[in-house]
C-alpha cells in the first residue's frame, strides 16, 4: 500500500491530450436593413424635372430677364418641332416592334427616345426663356407653357423607367414606358394648338375646317370671318375682314385707301399722329407690335404699318372708330381673351382711348396737325394736359 502511493507520486499517470474541437468557419452576413443604391439616371430624372418645373414657374413672373436668357429664348421656334418628329418617330417604331414579331427595331427606338428626351427639355427650357420676354397672352401662354413643360417631364421620365428595366434586364419593356409614350403624344395637340393661337390668333386650328367636320363635333356652321363658337368658349380668330370704308360725304374729301402704300402717305414731324397717337401706340402696344416684334405681322410704330394693319387686314377703319378692331380690342374686358393689351400688361387710359377715337374719327391722317383734325373742347382738353405733361 505504502509502495503504490509512492508511485503515484513519484511516477504520477498523465492523462491523454485532448483532441481540439474543429473550427467552424465564419461566414460573413450582410445587413438585413441594407437597400440598394437609387439608380444615377432616376436622380437626374429628379433633377430634370425640377429645373423644367422650376423655371416654366419662374417664366410666369414679371421682372427683366438677362439678355443672355433672352437670346437663347429665341431658339425656341428653331427646335419647336423637332421633339415633336421624333416623339411621333418613336411611337411608329414601338408599333412597328409590337405588330411584327420578325422586326428588331429596338436599337432604332433606344436612338429615338434619347434625342426625344434631350431635345424636349431643351426645347421647354428655351420655351420658358422666351416667355420671360412678355408681350404674350397671358392665357394662351399659361396652358402652351405647362402643356409643353409636361410633355418634356413625361419623355424624361419615359427614359428613366426604360432604363431601369435594362438595368434590371428585363425581358420586356414596362408597361408604364407605353402608358407615358402614349400621353406624352397625347399632349402634343393641345400644347400646338395654343401655341398657333398666340402666334396666330385664336382658332387657328379649326378655322377653315370643313362643315362636315364641323357638325360632326358639334360646332356651328361659321363663315370664314364669323367668331367660331363651341359650348361656353369663344374662339374668335383675328382675322377679319378689309372694313369698308364709308363714303365721303358731300363736301370732304374722300379718306383714299385705308391701306395705301408707304411712299402715298406722308407724315409731318408736328402733325397729330406723331405728337399724340404714336406715343400713346409706343407706350401701350409697342412691345408686341413694334420693331422688334411683330405679333400677327402688326406694327404700330409708324403712320405706314399703322394704316397697313396685320396679316389679315387693316385694324382701324379711318371716320369709323366703331367699326376698327384696335379700338374693339381696347374696349373688351380686360378678363375677356381678345382684350389689348393683354391682362398684366400697362393698360391705356380713358384719355389716351379718347385721343386715338378722335384721331380715327377725325379720319387717321398721317400729316394733318391738331389744328387741322378740329379737335372738340373735351379733345382739345385732354391734348393739352398731354402736352403739358411732356408728351
């Protein structure tokens, strides 16, 4: 006994190593909350549409524009239609791709929809550029602003979701890419037709439309001067047509053409037309009207362009104040469309409406001095407080 606990001390039993357990290798886990990155063309697509939205918003506010914003304005006719041809190439091709299986055109339509998309928001940023200039109505303006501004936003937008679709390798193209396709071609006909209502008068579309159209959608029969009516809107087109000029009475002389050439009718640097009627036409009319812009081919800074009106016709009928659209125009509500000039712009007074009644009635001389038109005691008033005043 004594013999075993000495060798369990001296010669002690070790125990056998133990075998180390198997490292299990760590994977790595992603976060759950973690998303993907938002795509860089639906942040340009932002982007875009809130500088197309911001500055067609800003377009609607009267202040002075830059010259530089002014003359790049001016390039808004030049690319007007192009964004339209190529909207209109697009949806062919997206038809011809759906209605022919065999047909492979989706290079063609990727080209089409990136030079639709960039050329419809330069086109709506130079649209807004130019309103900033004024001198348009304010109502045809608005809705031809907005309309294009959409359609702009919508092409943009039409290039986001099909990008996103190829990112994502779609099989097929989203639906939402044809429901865009398909309003941004849907708003390309109001947006013209307000657009030619400013530049060429309201109705500008339907006026000669043929009378079997006519009926069929519910229009009046009207004759190719007569205001064109439909429903509560008025649609009252610029031209009108050549006023007679009434007969001289026995005893004056005959008023001649209302429209003479330049070289028959003389003006004098003291006659009633430079001294009171030009002012007041420069002051009220001439933004629109005048040298540098010629709205419906009218201007109103000369005896001759006076008395030779727009492209449709003469715009005064001299001994007939009544019956002369410049007038008429003046006179209308100033909510009305047709008014002159429109709402927001500086509007005439009852004296300056009053000097071009009598110069008109008096028969729109170009050379006759106050003296010689006899102006009235009211008239003679009111001539006198202007050239008082400086004017």
């Amino acid at each position: 006994m004594e013999l075993s606990m000495n060798d369990s001390v001296e010669n002690p039993q070790t125990s056998p190593p133990e075998e180390p357990s198997p490292v299990t290798p760590q994977v790595e886990k992603k976060p759950e909350t973690e998303k993907p990155p938002i795509p860089v063309f639906a942040i340009v697509a932002f982007v875009v549409t809130a500088l197309l939205f911001g500055t067609a918003l800003l377009s609607g506010f009267e202040f002075n524009a830059p010259n530089l914003v002014l003359f790049l304005g001016r390039f808004h006719p030049v690319l007007l239609h192009l964004p339209i041809g190529l909207l209109v190439g697009l949806l062919s091709v997206e038809i011809t791709n759906a209605l022919l299986s065999s047909a492979d055109l989706r290079p063609a339509a990727w080209t089409l929809l990136w030079l639709t998309s960039i050329s419809a928001v330069l086109t709506a940023l130079l649209g807004s550029f130019l309103a900033m200039s004024g001198g348009y109505n304010e109502v045809a303006l608005f809705r031809h602003r907005w309309l294009g501004t959409a359609m702009a936003i919508v092409t943009v937008w039409m290039l986001a979701f099909r990008l996103h679709a190829r990112t994502r390798k779609a099989k097929k193209t989203p639906f939402v890419y044809y429901a865009l396709l398909i309003v941004a071609v849907g708003l390309v006909g109001p947006a013209g037709h307000f657009g030619g209502s400013m530049t060429h008068g309201k109705g500008y579309l339907i006026r000669y439309m043929p009378e079997s159209i006519r009926s069929r959608i519910g229009l009046a029969p009207a004759a190719a001067n007569d205001p064109i009516e439909m429903g509560e809107l008025e649609y009252v087109d610029e031209e009108q047509a050549a006023p007679e000029v009434p007969e001289a009475e026995p005893g004056t002389e005959p008023s001649g053409d209302p429209s003479p050439p330049a070289e028959a009718v003389p003006v004098h640097e003291g006659s009633a037309f430079s001294e009171y009627v030009l002012p007041v036409l420069k002051d009220y009319c001439g933004i629109c009207h005048g040298a540098e812009k010629e709205k419906g081919g009218l201007r109103l800074d000369s005896i001759e362009a006076v008395l030779r009106g727009s492209h449709d016709g003469p715009v005064l009928t001299p001994f007939a104040a009544e019956e002369s659209s410049l007038i008429q125009r003046i006179l209308l509500p100033l909510e009305h469309d047709d008014h002159m000039p429109p709402d927001g712009k500086p509007q005439p007074g009852a004296d300056d409406i009053a000097v071009l009644t009598w110069w008109i009635e008096a028969g729109a001389s170009g050379e006759a001095t106050r003296a010689e038109l006899e102006p009235d005691e009211k008239i003679s008033e009111i001539l006198a407080k202007k050239k008082a005043a400086g004017q």
